[in-house]
C-alpha cells in the first residue's frame, strides 16, 4: 500500500498553485470553494493519503484543508455574523453534545449493524450474525463534527460575503470541471463494453490508488457493464451527474432567467442516458427529481389556472403509474426492470419478520432492510437519535435522523435557511427527496449541496430579474 498516489501529488501542486496565484483573501476562498466543490462532487475512489492503517479519501482531506481556509477567512468577519445563525448553531452543536452524553449515560438497548462486530447490511439480510451492541465511533464523530463546522462556516461566507456575480462565476467554473463527468461516462460506456474493462481500471487505480473502496472488476447491469465515473459505485457516480445537472439548472436559468440553450437541452438529454445506462437504481430518483424542480420553476411562472390543471393531471398520473406497477410490475429481463419489482416485492414484505435471510431480492432487500431497522431504532429514540456515529443505513436522511435525531434535523435547517428567503419546493426536490430511500448523509451537509442551497434564494431571482 503506497502512502500517496499520483492524483494525490497533482492535488497538492494544485493548492500550492491556487495559494501562489490568489491576490487576496476572498480570490482564495472562492478559487479554493470552487476546487473543494468539484473533489466532493466527483466523489473519487482511491485515497489522498494511507496513514495510520486508514485510507483518507480525497474529499475528506480537501474538507479538512478548506476548513481552515474558511476559519481563516471567516474571523475577520465574526463580528458581522448574523446573531440568529450563530444562535441556531449553537443550538445544533448543543443538540449533538446531548446526544452523545445522552447516548454515553443510557447507551441505546438493543443491537446494531454497525458495531464493533462489522458493518454489512448484505451479510444481515443474507441471514448472518453481523450485529453488536452499540458503541460510539470516535473518528467518524471527529470528522462529523468538522463537517458540520465547515457547513456553519460556509453557510455564514457563502450567503452574506458573495455576490450574485460570484455565484454566477462559481458555478460557471464548477460546470467545466464536471463536463470531465459528462465526456467520461461516454468514454467509460464505450471502454467497458466494446474494448477491453481491465484498461480502465489499471489506468484509474494507478492514477487515483487501488484500496479497500476500489473497484477492480467489472459488473453486469442488463445488457452492459455499470458505469462508475471516478466514484466507488454507479450509485455514486450517479449523483455526481445529478449534481452536474443541478449547476447547470440553477445557473442558466435560477439565477440567469434564461432559456435552456440547444446545447445545455442535448447535454441534459444524453447525461439521463449515461444515468440510466450506469445501471443504478438511483438513476430514476435522480431523474424524478432532477425533473420535478424543472417543473417546479416553470409552473412557478404560470397562472394560478394553469398550476391546478397541472397538479391534477400529475397527480392522476402519479396515481397510474403506481397502480400499474403495483398489479402488473415491468419486464423482469430488464435490470432496472428487475430492480423495481423487487424492491415493491421487499416493501410490501418489510412488515413482516421473515425477510432476513431469505436472499433472491438483488441489493434492494439489504438497503430497504437497513432503512427499515435502522428507521425502528430512531423511532426508540425520535429526539435525540441513536447516537452520532451508532448507526447507518441506505438511506441519507434516515441516517442523519438516527445521528442527530430531529432536533438536530431541525436545527439543521434552522441554521440553513436563517437569515433569508428560500424557494423552499426546490430545495425540497434537490435536497430531501433524492436522499430519502438512497444516498449517504454526508451528501446533505458536504459542500455542493450547501452551496446550491445557498443560491435557491428567492431575493437572488428577484434580483437576476430586474438585472435583465
């Protein structure tokens, strides 16, 4: 295992480069949102750095460097932070600190998967003895916490230190860097299926590192093999593309109020492929979504009359199509067919407590699993949650729910959105519903999602209007 791989050198000359160049201390902070935007959103597998037995992935040490640039950036400033933000985070950190003494005085009584004995919701479900008593892990609670810090801190720089121009900038930049996911996926597609798979990943895991979280053999979805981009999973690659599409949505037309060009409609229409080509469940979540706040921004323009025969039609048509999968279900020769079924298959059996063990239902029986336990668990202790770091899931917002319970989901948003005017429908479609049933926790509070957030502002459209 070598300490450090050859992306991890080009990363560092890349900061070192960024610092030489930038001409004072706001050119730093936005050159270095907009390199820590894209590392996150590409969600890279290998590792920066092998120390201490670990992998540190790429992400996480760019976080760790770019909190420090926040906090450097930020004390000039502390005195100018709005009272209610701070109060609101204050209150969030107070919420986790009980938690984890609430947690530390009356442990959670019962059994967890993620525990000193292992962490695979696979080997549960496949039957295995895989849980253990709960206990609290102290590395991830380290790297939560500094996580939540730097959401604080750039929720504070982001919404009152940059303009509406800088946001424009920004997100012009981060969209060039991820057209390198949009131009890969297709080169990926075609490597993968027509050429040879084994070039690839020599190619990425001598650039990136080979590791625990690398993928190193091909996998059959359909009648192709699963794109992953630069990420560990499709599922991951996946909303990394949601992403990517998301910057382009609220630049040309959020903030800009401009018509989709012909070139940004082609773009949209072959990354839906590459999605749905990917393999990924999440694919279709991703797109529903994707899709559900383009139309939210366009009703949001049409008379009152227009938005009721639209919501009624959406509605009957929501009703339909659940109807028709529920009694007729999609071709089961099809992969993302299969994966359906299965998974309306291992809702309609999750109240029951015959499903472990029983196997044959793909990966939706484990992640429907993990949301469902894990979902029993938070509701033993809906206030606090679990514990921070006890237990995770396949689900984003489930697991956030177990680590800070709602108090600290609703001090969360509390903080987010105190100070301005948010289009709240768009940040329900962006932010909740894509990570309801899949997705990681970290990818609600990490810094692509915080910063579009940031620009769903509603005195933002205003403003890009009246600009016009």
């Amino acid at each position: 295992m070598q300490l450090m791989n050859p992306f991890s050198i080009i990363l560092v000359c890349i900061i070192g480069y960024i610092m030489y160049v930038s001409k004072d201390e706001k050119t730093c902070y936005i050159n270095f949102l907009i390199l820590t935007i894209v590392i996150n959103a590409l969600y890279m597998q290998g590792y920066f750095v092998y120390i201490g037995g670990n992998e540190r992935p790429y992400d996480l040490v760019m976080n760790i460097f770019f909190t420090l640039i926040s906090i450097n950036y930020f004390r000039k400033y502390i005195s100018e932070v709005h009272f209610k933000t701070f109060t609101w985070a204050g209150l969030f950190f107070l919420s986790i600190f009980l938690g984890l003494v609430y947690f530390t005085i009356d442990p959670f009584h019962g059994y967890v998967v993620y525990s000193t004995v292992g962490y695979s919701w696979d080997d549960y479900a496949a039957g295995a003895n895989v849980e253990g008593l709960p206990v609290l892990h102290y590395g991830t609670i380290f790297f939560a916490l500094m996580y939540f810090l730097e959401g604080l801190l750039s929720v504070v720089i982001i919404r009152d230190k940059l303009t509406i121009d800088d946001y424009q900038y920004i997100t012009g930049k981060v969209i060039k860097f991820l057209y390198i996911l949009f131009f890969y996926g297709i080169f990926e597609f075609i490597i993968k299926n027509f050429i040879n798979n084994q070039i690839l990943f020599t190619l990425i895991g001598g650039l990136l590192g080979t590791g625990s979280s690398t993928y190193t053999a091909s996998m059959e979805r359909g009648s192709f093999e699963a794109l992953q981009g630069f990420s560990r999973e499709p599922s991951h690659y996946v909303f990394s593309l949601f992403l990517f599409l998301t910057f382009i949505f609220v630049k040309e037309q959020y903030l800009s109020r401009k018509p989709f060009f012909k070139r940004e409609v082609l773009t949209i229409i072959i990354t839906f492929l590459i999605m749905l080509l990917s393999g990924s469940f999440a694919a279709l979540i991703y797109i529903f979504s994707f899709l559900c706040m383009l139309i939210a921004y366009k009703l949001a323009f049409l008379s009152k009359k227009k938005r009721f025969v639209f919501y009624v039609a959406l509605f009957i048509s929501i009703l339909g199509g659940i109807a028709y999968l529920a009694t007729v279900g999609l071709d089961d020769d099809s992969y993302l067919g299969r994966r359906i079924n299965a998974s309306f298959l291992v809702l309609s059996l999750l109240s029951t407590d015959g499903l472990r063990g029983v196997g044959g239902l793909s990966s939706a029986l484990p992640r429907f699993m993990s949301i469902y336990e894990t979902g029993l668990d938070f509701l033993d202790r809906p206030l606090l949650g679990v514990g921070l770091s006890v237990e995770s899931c396949h689900s984003g917002w489930m697991t956030f729910l177990s680590y800070t319970g709602l108090l600290g989901v609703y001090l969360w948003f509390k903080m987010l959105f105190a100070e301005e005017n948010y289009d709240k429908l768009l940040v329900l479609f962006f932010l909740i519903i894509p990570h309801i049933l899949v997705g990681i926790w970290l990818w609600i509070i990490t810094l692509p999602s915080i910063f579009i957030v940031m620009m769903l502002r509603r005195d933002f459209l205003i403003k890009s209007t009246r600009n016009r």
